[in-house]
C-alpha cells in the first residue's frame, strides 16, 4: 500500500477512537448528572418559592420526615375569602423550631402532597429556635380570589425544603 493512504487510515482510526471516547466521556457525565438528582418518594417534593433555598442538602429533620406520612389537607386550619369584602388579615401564631419558618396557603381545592406547585402563597423566614412568632398576614397584598383555603406552617433549615407541616 502506498504510505499516504496508510497515513489517511491511521488519522482516520485516530480520530474514530477520539469520537468514541468524546461520546462514552458524555454518557457518563449524563448518566452520573441525572443519578444525583433528588429521589421523590411518593412522587412528592415541595420547594420553597422564595430564594436562597436549594433542595441539595436535607437537614436531619427532613430526612425523618419525608419517611412520615405528609398530613391530609383537612387537619389544618381555613379560611373564607371573600374579594369583594376582603378580610384584611389572618393571624398566624407559632413557635420556630429550626432556622426559618414557612407558611404556606392553599385553595381547599388543592392538595398540596399532590401538586406543591399550587401554592398561593409560600413564604419562608429567618427566626430564632424557641423564638415565638405572632403575625397578621395581610391577606389583600396575596391577590387570592374569592374562595375557601387552608394554610399551614412548617420548620425549614438553612437548606433544603421545609417539613413537620402543622
């Protein structure tokens, strides 16, 4: 054979080894990226709409309670809102437990364990353990309609998303 088509066969199977390496590299960047994501259980996770918060590192409690059965929609606390004659606040009364506390509202309508992404209000914020939290949340600022909702407040730590709904 003559010596340049050697030297075209040779650059030829360098370059296919080249590729095939490129792609398996790139299987296995996928494959390792998509492996750490989160695992829901229960086809279930709620992430905190506000910012700062990443659902990367679960705190203990977390962990304990995403084994725990999520509570059902009715054992929490309703209210009626009327947008003609709206009522000005709802007082929420509780004690923080970690880092930051959240409350959530949601339509009666709504299940939160099915659909978190149905929260018409998510709000998380900093605050002492031990620390007692009294606050009216002025429901005209939340832009709710007219209807019948729940709301709930739960523990939240410097990461991940919040638990122990109550």
């Amino acid at each position: 054979m003559d010596q340049k088509i050697k030297e075209k066969i040779y650059k030829l199977s360098l370059l296919l080894v080249a590729t095939v390496l490129l792609i398996l590299l790139f299987i296995w960047r996928f494959n390792r990226d998509t492996s750490s994501a989160p695992v829901q259980k229960n086809n279930f996770q709620v992430t905190p709409i506000s910012s700062g918060f990443t659902n990367e590192t679960a705190t203990t409690s977390e962990t304990v309670s995403s084994i725990s059965p999520l509570p059902a929609p009715d054992k929490f606390s309703t209210f009626v809102y009327d947008s003609t004659n709206p009522r000005k606040s709802l007082p929420v009364k509780l004690t923080c437990q970690d880092t930051h506390y959240a409350i959530l509202i949601f339509s009666v309508k709504d299940d939160y364990r099915e659909n978190s992404a149905a929260a018409r209000f998510n709000q998380a914020k900093l605050c002492q353990p031990g620390e007692k939290i009294n606050l009216n949340l002025d429901l005209s600022a939340l832009n709710l309609s007219s209807g019948k909702y729940y709301y709930f407040v739960a523990d939240q730590g410097l990461s991940g998303s919040w638990y122990n709904a109550r």
